[in-house]
C-alpha cells in the first residue's frame, strides 16, 4: 500500500483536529491517525474551553458542539491547612449570547471536533499508533510508519499534534527530553452530583458554572495548583505540581488530591459524589524559553507538544487550536503557491504564531518559571500571613484595631523580612511585566 | 500499590494489551544499586513497586499515560512508548 496524501496529522486533540479541519476545509487531501480507541479516549484537560480559537474555526460551534456550563464565576482560592482566602469575580456580562468559556468533556468534546473533521472530507483513523517518521535521503520527513500492517502511509507534510510527550519529535531528534523542573504532573478526578444539587452547592442556575483554581500551602512549597471545576452533572477536581518535586519524594500525587478533598473547604462540596473517573497529564508549563523547534523539512509541530501552554493564565487547548489553525493555513498557502514544505518556507508558521497572542503572551510570562522555582515561598509563607492578617482583623476581642496593624504588619516582617517583601514585589512585578 | 490508588483506578476503562508491554525496565540491576526509586512514589497510578529485596516490580496495567516515569528516571532507564493503537487506558470523561 503506497497511498499519499497531502498532510498527515498525528492525533485527534484540539490542535490536531484544528489542523486537519482547515486542510480538509481548503479542499486538500488529509489523514489524521489517532492511537485512542475514539478521538479523546487518551486526552486529558481540566477542562474549560476558550471560545475565541475554536470560534475562529468554526464560527457556529455553539449550536452543534457538546459544551456543558457557561463559566460566569471564577473563584482564586489561597489555602491554608484550616482556612481559604478567596477572591471571587461573577458577572451577568459571562451571561451573553456568546460566552467565553465552557466547561466540557474532552473525550465527547474531541468526539464531535473530529466528526467535523471527518465532514470537512479529511480521512480519521483510530485505533492506530504513528510509531516513527519516515525521512527521504536528504532528511526531509515524507511520511509515517503506524502500527498496522503495511503501515506506512506517506504525504507532503507531516503535522505532529501527538500530545505533551511529543514522542515523534523527541524519538526523531528534533527535540529533547522534557525537563522535569517545567513539566508538571496533574491528577484529576470526577466527582458526579445531580446537577440541582451542584447549582446549589456553588450559587447557580442551569448551564452556568464555577471554576475555582487554588494555591496555598496544600502542595508544601512544591509549585503547584489544584482546581475545582463544574459540569452539568459532576465535578472536577485536580492538583498538579511540577514533576522535578514529585521526584525528590515527601508527597505523591494521589496523595495530594486526597489531601484536597479533604481540606474544610473543599470537603463539602463533594459530599456523596460518586468518583467515576481518575486521569493523570502531563502539562509542559516552561513557557517561551522551553518551546523547541517548531518546523522542519515536511514536518510541524503544534498544540502541547510544542509547548504552546500559557500555565500562569490556565491557557492551552485554546493555543492549541490556533496552532493547529496557522500550521493548516501555511500547508494550504504553500500548495497555493506551487511551493514545497522546506524548513525554510515553513517559517511561516512561526511568523505567524510569533505575531498572535500565543507567542506574544508566553513571551511576557517567559521570566514566570524561574521566578516561581527560586520563590516557593510564595506558595506557603504568603497564604499563611495573609490568612493570620485576615484572621487578626476580624477577631474581636478586645484588643483595638490599630494595635492589631502593628501585629499583622510585625508577622510580615517577621516572616519575610523588609527587604524580603520589598525584594518579592519587585520580582513579581518583573517576572510578571 | 496503595490501597487509594487501586480504588482509583478500579473507576477506569482500560482495554489491556495482554500480549504487549508498553513499558519496560532496560536494566534492572541498576534500579537496586544506584537509584532513589522516584518512580515508586511519583507515577499517579503507582505501577512501580519497591519489592521486599530492593527490586522494583513494573506493573503497567493501571498505566495513565502520563509520561512522569520517564522523565523523572534518573539512570534514564526506561524503554518507553504508548501502547499499541486502540489498547490502555480509554478516558470516559477525559
């Protein structure tokens, strides 16, 4: 079998069906290969979709994609053992035609996205794991070897949206090894609830969701996040830390979410769930400087194996797609114009990713990495005295309200140091610019 | 593997490949010797496991996919792929 296409894309995540949709679209002959027993069955996200990049696809995603709640609330938790502080933003403006953010599920979200490939004319085979690139003589990858008999199929351009692992590229030398000090590791689990009884618990009506994301002294100075997420009819709940912490031992990751679940204010809210799922991802939270190369002869990368995660701003299947969305559009102006897919005509794609948000924003949290992994305090010293500052406050007993300034503004300095807070707020306020 | 974990995973879909290991331990010798064993407390669905005389016991079942184990191998000593096409873990949810 010596079938070829124009473009093969690897995976059936956002921003390999992203890819695929808008060559198929354009007209060009495109097979996208997916290792799951169905698109989605291997993908893991939190998970709240952006509308922005998939609106940008397909404009009228609304009416026909399986998007559960409108996100009208966020919720930033600091945790200590005993306490939250918490910072809340609800708007009637999230209530518009159009929302933002959804929260969905990816393995029936991934379904649909890839039905619309499928229409779009592209061929989708699952079931199937792309095991290596085929180069040509001169290095330039011309296909893939699967593993099915007589597996090779060949094309013009190889797209490899194969997820965070980025198999195809580290195994070709096209990248490294992820760095386990970048990379984290988060555990989730889906908490189901009659959806009455989940509007209740967090203040809601019908189709409108909560997603609270929480930091603190949970992940013991290791960076980390946990999340609590709403659907129609369950609850998602995760922590993730970086991998490079997990390793030096003190807490595993299952743990670690029991320890969530546990927390007083997070308890009640789960009560009589019943957990049908436990997943595990991987997130490559480097930013800018981690991103590897992103083209070479007959080949691009998108998505998370790129890289292209906004961690700071819980952003990715978003860039994913507009990834996906560029890499399609430069294989299609390139056929337009009689070009090959050389490394050097597919610059494009990263001109084009350069110029967007994608690049622009990862740019200005590019110092965001190494800032958290030379500051774990902020992950435990902080929560702690905001959360005694707080508590002081609002004590009554007896002792006058001037007094109890002086206590807390003592407790910072005498956690942090003068020179240490100044030194902080200057460093964020870098890190962050 | 610890108790939690089991009751975990015991929620999931898995399709096994019984015929197949997608993971494997290229020298055993050196996970004894020379290793702080971060893969029996780091991997979320607890696959490796310390044995009574130091060994460790890979079982890859329960296997998420996630990666972590090779990453965070010090001696690099894992032969590592997903398994075949249509076989592990088959997320309900996602």
């Amino acid at each position: 079998m010596t079938e070829k296409f124009d473009a093969i894309v690897v995976g059936a995540g956002p921003a390999g069906s992203a890819a695929a949709y808008v060559m198929a679209k354009a007209g060009l002959s495109v097979l996208q290969l997916e290792r799951g027993e169905y698109p989605g069955s291997k993908n893991v996200q939190g998970a709240i979709l952006y509308s922005d990049a998939l609106e940008r696809i397909i404009p009228e995603f609304r009416d026909e994609a399986p998007l559960e709640r409108n996100i009208i609330e966020q919720r930033v938790w600091m945790l200590t053992d005993k306490s939250h502080v918490g910072f809340d933003f609800r708007s009637e403006e999230f209530n518009n035609d159009k929302p933002d953010r959804y929260s969905i599920i990816r393995a029936q979200f991934d379904r649909w996205f890839c039905n619309k490939v499928k229409q779009a004319g592209a061929m989708v085979i699952c079931e199937t794991l792309v095991k290596a690139l085929i180069e040509n003589e001169h290095g330039r990858v011309i296909g893939v070897t699967t593993d099915r008999d007589d597996g090779d199929v060949f094309a013009d351009i190889v797209i490899l949206a194969d997820g965070v692992n980025s198999n195809l590229a580290r195994v070709s030398g096209y990248r490294n090894e992820l760095e386990n000090k970048n990379t984290a590791l988060v555990v989730k689990e889906m908490h189901f609830l009659r959806s009455d009884i989940i509007q209740n618990r967090f203040n809601i009506n019908e189709k409108e969701g909560v997603a609270i994301e929480v930091v603190g002294t949970l992940t013991r100075g290791k960076i980390g996040m946990g999340f609590i997420y709403t659907n129609l009819e369950f609850i998602s709940i995760g922590i993730g830390c970086m991998v490079g912490d997990f390793q030096k031992g003190g807490l595993t990751p299952y743990g670690l979410l029991d320890e969530l679940k546990e927390h007083p204010s997070v308890k009640p809210l789960l009560i009589s769930s019943e957990m049908k799922e436990y997943s595990a991802h991987l997130i490559p939270e480097g930013g800018y400087n981690a991103i590897p190369k992103i083209y070479g002869d007959g080949w691009m990368v998108v998505g998370d194996s790129a890289g292209l995660v906004n961690s700071i701003h819980r952003e990715g299947s978003n860039m994913a797609m507009t990834s996906g969305q560029f890499a399609a559009e430069t294989v299609i102006a390139l056929k337009k114009e009689f070009k090959s897919f050389s490394e050097h005509n597919l610059a494009r794609y990263k001109i084009a990713l350069d110029n967007s948000y994608v690049i622009k924003d990862l740019k200005k949290y590019k110092r965001m990495p190494n800032f958290l992994h030379k500051n774990r305090h902020f992950f435990t010293l902080y929560p702690e005295l905001i959360s005694e500052a707080i508590a002081t406050i609002l004590r009554v007993d007896g002792i006058d309200k001037k007094s109890k300034g002086k206590q807390i503004i003592r407790s910072f300095r005498k956690g942090r140091g003068l020179f240490g807070l100044i030194a902080d707020s200057i460093k964020f306020v870098r890190a962050i610019r | 593997m610890s108790n939690n974990v089991e009751e975990k995973l015991f929620q999931n879909r898995y399709l096994l490949d019984k015929e197949n290991t997608h993971i494997r331990i290229k020298n055993l010798d050196l996970c004894r010797t020379s290793c702080s064993q971060p893969c029996t407390f780091s991997c979320p669905a607890a696959c490796y496991e310390k044995t009574e005389d130091g060994n460790i016991e890979l079982m890859t079942d329960g296997c998420l996919e996630c990666g972590t184990c090779r990453i965070i191998c010090p001696n690099n000593n894992l032969e590592w792929s997903y398994p075949r096409g249509g076989f592990g873990i088959s997320f309900k949810f996602g």
